[in-house]
C-alpha cells in the first residue's frame, strides 16, 4: 500500500496504548502484512487490554481490514450504480481473465487480489478503482492494460504513473463559498475580537443548518454543547461521505482545507474544546499526506496548537482518524463508536453527542461544508450568507453532480435552485430519473424537475445522480439494494433482515418471476423497515424501492409474469436444469406435455 507522507507508517509506530487506537492499529497492521495476522491480534490484545474476541469483531466489522492474506497488489473496482453505467464490470472481468484471478480470491502466487467495493467518491471521474489504497480513476481498457503489465512486472503501485492516480476537483460552477476564500486565520481572529458569544449570534441569524443532509441548525449544536456539563468537549469533522454518488467533501478536503480547519477551530473556540478529529473515509487516504501539511502549516502559525494567535487558554489541536470501509460510520453516532476504536454501530439516542459524544464527552460533529460555511459566516457575517438562499434554507449547497450528463462535477448554487436548472447547466438531456441524496435518497420522474432543493422543498446531502430514458432504472435499484445488504451494520433485524428480503424480492422482479404478491411485500417490508429500523440509515434503505414503486410502477409491472396477488413458481422453467442434466427432453419430462 503506498503510504501518503509516511502516515501509516507512523500508525504503526504509535504509542498510545488507548483502546480508542485499536482501529488505527489494525490500519497500520494491515497496511504492513496485507492483512491481520492472528498472533498481531494477541499482541495487540494485551496492549491494550482489549479482549481478542473484540478485536476480531472490529476486523470482521470494516471492509477494508482482513484476516487473511490479500495480494501484494490490492484491487477494488468502485462499483456505484453511475460506475456500472460507465461499463466497470467489463473492465473488472476483463482484468480478472488477463491476470488470471477469480474475484475476490487472491491469486495462488500472492501477487494480486480483484474485488469490488461500494462508491469511493470518484463518480464524476469513473470508473475508478483502488490499488493499495490509492484511488485509480477515468478507467479504460489501455489503462487496465497497462496495470495489467505493472502488476506482473512487480512494479509497486508506489512507482506507476502518476496520471494514473490524478484526481481532479472537477468544479463546474462557483458561488459564494467557492468563490470567497477567507485569508487564513480571519476566522479565528474575529473569534478572539468578538467572543464566543457573538460568534454564536452570527451563526444563529445566518440560519446555517447542517450540510450533512439532516439540517440540523448549527448555533443550536454549537449551543448545546458548550453549555453541557464537564471539562472535555470535542469536535468531529465528519468527512465519511460514502453515500453512493457524493464527493463534494473530497473537493473541500483537497482545496480549501485550510478553510475546514479554520471551521473546526473556530467551533473549539466556542465551544471550549482542546482536541478535534477529522474522520476520513479510507477511500481518500491520497487526501493524508496533503491534510497532515496543512495541520502542521497551522501549527507552525499558531493557529492550532497551545496559545492560538497569542491566547492563554485557547489550546486546540486536530487529528486524522482514518475509517476502514464502513458506510454506517458516516452516521454521527456510529462515526463516535469508530472513533473510539469500536465497530461502528449507531447509539441508542437520547443521549446525543453534544451531551454525550466521543469518549462520553460533550461532541460537536459536523459535516466538511458546514464548517467551511461557518468559517465564512464569522468573517463576513450573516447577512452576507442569507443574501443567498431562501428563508429557511439559506446560503448555497454544494452538489456532486454525476450520471448521464456532459459535464459532471462540483456545482454550488444558492438553495432554491430548481432540479431543472441544475439538469441543463450540466448537460443533460432527456432524463429519465435524478437520484437526490444518493442511494437513500429520493428518485425524482420529470414531472417534478420544477421542484426547489431546499429544506422546505426536496433537501439534499450533495448528490444528485441523472438516468436518461435508456437507463433500466430496476437496475439502479438493484445496485442499492445490494448496496445496503453489504453495508448494514447488522444490529438490527429490520435492517439486516429486511434489507436481504426487499434485494431477493427487486432480483426476482428483474428476472421475470415476480407476482403482484411479491410487489405488496416489497411495500410492507419497506414500511416496517422505515418505522421500526434502529437508525436513520436503516430507515431510509428502502427508499429507493418505495419511491420507484410509487413513481415509476411500468419499471416493476413490465417484468411480473402475472397479476394476481397469489404467489407463483414456474415449476416447468426450474426443471430445465434437471432436463439439461439428465438429457431428457421427452413428453414425460414436461409438466405440460407428461401425464
């Protein structure tokens, strides 16, 4: 694995014996092994006074960690639904016949593993895959050739080309937080001038609400956590966006990281905090190397540190938390479990993190593009940031535009915009279906382009993903589908139980054995699942299914072998294998033609 900056090098070096380390120690052990050896995991045991049993739970947890051998080269092939549309599966399997792998079996000699994995936040740059960790994008057939040749070469991933890895901010429209960078530290300093207090005030008549998808008002977060009881707070920056088709936190991680921090730093600053996290999703450690800069860059400007611009008692410090493949994780709470070393499953609320966060402790957690909105907001104001937007939705969203259009990328309209406005500034043309908010998002037919992205209308974590009309639109649901099954924490039933069943249901649809029995189960499978899953992930999975259904009922009903609501079983097609077997093709053969 190529190792940004010497990262998880220095992992493998720490010597915080904290049990809240643990996930970062199996990182650095699988980074050093290509998997977790059994005897690490004693060791690590009595290290940390962790029970081994526990810790194999965690690797069994994460995707990304393992107990068995993988390659030397480590591959992932990105497998959203736009990298399908982008032709992924033929390149996975023409990759896997030249070096000869069956998916997800490291080859005999050890050189080389195949796999797929969900969305790595390259949708508008795919196909795109992972080798080692490091993201591989625009895909085509003289690339996987080349890698092809690397591989069996020996050539470590470290020394390939450099085009391969290039990963682009792909901006394709500016508005006020992309456009007005804020000069480093103003944030801070109009923190120190101001006082808490008046920042506070600031951010609450701005109206900024989360950026996360849940729209949470910030000020009343912020609030919340610097009046609950106890000397430790915390902030959190959640940059686990690994909802399928969104990648607008990989552009503000990349290019205005400074304006992050300066984020966080301002809401330690508020809140009474000493130590803040930025949780990055494994999928971007290339980000590592470049963040791990910036921090220091900061340190060394006595803007994160002891004594921040000069100030007794404003001490703050941030830290990177890498995540090992869990799409749960990016759900505040399961996010603190991660945190804390632990698999990540979603906490029993109330109590909630600004009350009872990481370590226990009052935690503030934001998404990346709130707090760049809140460092804006400091500087210059909250009538600058309500002169965008609307009245309950104010300032602008930055969407992560991928799919069947001309120029997919990063947008940043003022909330407002219509669906259709952002359809023919990116291109696209006779759309069939946008998918807001990715695979638990909402589908939306063209009769409802007209419709605003805003809280009081359709809101939106970011992603916006477009199907034209040649699109089979069964199959995107089937790739969320099955996207949920794979990504389920599983403390659940109806999420882990309810999710297998709605994903056997949608592929018996898809291959033409399904009944009007099958699509009322489907319904009421997908309510149970809303109302009683253990967490917002868990109730929003059927979404895809519930809104298809409802919307655009031909793509379901085209493909039922009858219309009754009685359960049917083809017996005559299922004894074709049998026939086929066994050479038999005579009358009593036949269920029609036998007596």
């Amino acid at each position: 694995m190529k190792d940004p900056g010497g990262f998880l090098t220095r992992l493998s070096t720490d010597s915080d014996d904290s049990p809240d380390r643990l996930l970062q120690h199996l990182i650095a052990i699988q980074h050093h092994h290509s998997y977790i050896p059994d005897e690490a995991v004693r060791r690590l045991s009595e290290r940390l006074g962790t029970p081994a049993v526990e810790i194999f739970s965690v690797i069994a947890y994460y995707a990304f960690l393992h107990r068995h051998p993988r390659g030397q080269f480590d591959i992932y092939f990105s497998d959203n639904i736009t990298d399908r549309m982008l032709g992924n599966k033929a390149l996975m399997e023409g990759m896997c016949k030249k070096l000869g792998v069956e998916p997800g079996v490291p080859r005999a000699d050890g050189k080389v593993t195949i796999d797929m994995t969900s969305c790595t936040g390259m949708c508008d740059q795919g196909p795109a895959l992972l080798v080692n960790g490091m993201a591989v994008t625009r895909l085509t057939e003289e690339r996987i050739h080349k890698m092809v040749g690397l591989i069996e070469a020996g050539v470590p991933a470290a020394k390939w080309p450099k085009r391969f890895f290039v990963v682009k901010d792909n901006i394709q429209r500016k508005d006020m937080l992309l456009s007005d960078y804020i000069i480093r530290g103003s944030a801070i300093d109009a923190l120190n001038v101001k006082g808490g207090d008046a920042i506070l005030e600031s951010l609450d008549a701005s109206n900024l609400r989360g950026r996360g998808g849940a729209g949470f008002k910030t000020a009343t977060k912020w609030r919340f956590c610097r009046e609950a009881p106890g000397a430790e707070h915390y902030v959190v920056c959640n940059a686990d966006e690994g909802e399928p088709g969104t990648f607008k936190d990989r552009l503000l991680l990349h290019s205005y990281a400074n304006c992050v921090i300066e984020g966080m730093t301002l809401c330690a600053g508020v809140i009474g905090a000493k130590k803040g996290f930025i949780y990055l999703r494994g999928e971007y450690l290339y980000l590592v190397e470049a963040l791990e800069k910036t921090l220091q860059d900061r340190r060394d400007a006595n803007l994160l540190g002891e004594k921040i611009r000069g100030k007794p008692g404003f001490d703050f410090d941030i830290e990177i938390h890498l995540g090992a493949g869990a799409y749960v994780c990016g759900e505040e709470s399961a996010l603190i479990e991660s945190l804390e070393g632990k698999r990540g499953i979603p906490r029993q609320r109330p109590p909630f993190p600004v009350v009872s966060g990481y370590r226990n402790r009052p935690t503030v957690v934001n998404n990346v593009e709130t707090f760049v909105a809140a460092a804006h907001i400091a500087v210059f104001g909250a009538d600058w940031f309500k002169s965008s937007g609307t009245g309950d939705s104010t300032g602008t969203k930055l969407f992560s535009v991928s799919g069947d259009c001309a120029k997919p990328g990063i947008y940043e309209y003022p909330f407002g915009v219509t669906i259709r406005q952002v359809l023919e500034d990116c291109g696209a043309s006779d759309t069939q279906a946008v998918q807001l908010s990715g695979a638990a998002g909402s589908t939306i037919p063209p009769q409802e382009f007209y419709r605003h992205i805003a809280f009081e209308d359709v809101p939106t974590g970011g992603s916006f993903m477009i199907f034209n009309q040649k699109r089979d639109l069964l199959k995107m649901v089937l790739n969320f589908t099955r996207f949920f099954c794979h990504e389920s924490c599983g403390f659940c039933t109806p999420c882990r139980i309810g999710g297998r069943l709605m994903n056997d249901l949608v592929e018996k649809v898809m291959v033409g054995y399904a009944t009007s029995y099958d699509i009322s189960e489907l319904k009421k499978i997908g309510l149970v699942m809303k109302k009683t899953a253990h967490c917002g992930l868990g109730s929003t999975a059927p979404n895809p299914v519930l809104d298809t259904l409802k919307k655009f009922p031909g793509t379901y009903s085209k493909r039922l072998i009858n219309t009754s609501y009685e359960p049917a079983f083809n017996l005559e097609s299922a004894l074709e294998v049998s026939r086929h077997l066994t050479g038999r093709d005579d009358e009593r053969a036949h269920l029609e033609l036998g007596n």
